[in-house]
C-alpha cells in the first residue's frame, strides 16, 4: 500500500489525517509528561517528537490553544 493510499483510508475511517493525529498523539503524551515528571519543557519537546521548542509550542497551541506549562 501506497503512503497516499494509507492517508486517505486513515482519513476516510477517522475524519482526520494522520499527520493531525500524530500531532494530538504527541501533544496527548507531552501533556502526561507535563503532569508527571520534572522534565523542562525542550526535554518534552525532544521526548515526544519535535526538533525545536519552538515547534513544539506552536503545535500544542494550535491543539490545545493554550501555551506548555508546568504546574
């Protein structure tokens, strides 16, 4: 099977591509590690997939619509 044969039966079953659902799976775990570890936010970052803090801040705002944070 083809990567574009994959994507569009991943969307047709679930209604999201599998890029968004890579970005929810990641933000899910990076959420888990926020609540549960003393990791910094880079190292999170690193953890769950993204090269830049940067990246990985704008993926969680554009999930989330709230910016990473410890609490």
């Amino acid at each position: 099977m083809s990567a574009r044969n994959l994507q569009r039966i991943f969307k047709q079953e679930t209604g999201i591509t599998l890029q968004k659902y890579m970005q929810l799976v990641r933000i899910l775990r990076s959420i888990e590690l926020i609540d549960t570890n003393n990791f910094t936010l880079s190292e999170i970052a690193y953890k769950v997939g993204y090269k830049s803090l940067s990246a990985f801040t704008a993926s969680y705002f554009a999930v989330t619509k709230t910016k990473p944070k410890r609490k």
